[in-house]
C-alpha cells in the first residue's frame, strides 16, 4: 500500500510518474532515488521495472558487469 500512495504522491509532484522518471539525469541517479522512495526494490527490480516500462537502460551485459552478476546468454 505505501509504495502505491508513494507513486500518486510523485505522480501529482511531477505532473506524470514518467515525468519523475525522467527528472534524474542518469541510469544510477533513477535507481537510487527508486530504491529510495520505495519498500522492497532492490537493484535487478529497478532494472526490470524501467526496462518494462520503456525508460532507457544501459544492456544486459553491461549492467550485469557492473553489478558483479553473470549476464544471461
């Protein structure tokens, strides 16, 4: 429940959740101020999420290297 009021609260901030979205400057500055703002978000679910929903995401493979994960074939 506190992560839906906390995504109409931004929302109505920004004019737009895409809005708040896009307000970060980068990749790494949208992924913290996510896990900032929301419960239970951790870094791979930040990456789906903006993936799933369109906003630019440095690839699989990149990603993957930088947080010392083997990448998906």
């Amino acid at each position: 429940m506190q992560n839906a009021e906390t995504m109409i609260a931004l929302d109505r901030e920004h004019g737009g959740f895409d809005r708040y979205l896009r307000a970060h400057g980068s990749f790494e500055d949208t992924v913290a101020d996510l896990r900032r703002n929301f419960r239970f978000l951790g870094e791979r679910g930040v990456y789906y999420f903006l993936w799933g929903v369109a906003e630019p995401v440095p690839s699989h493979q990149e990603w993957s290297a930088t947080h010392g994960r083997r990448a998906m074939a």
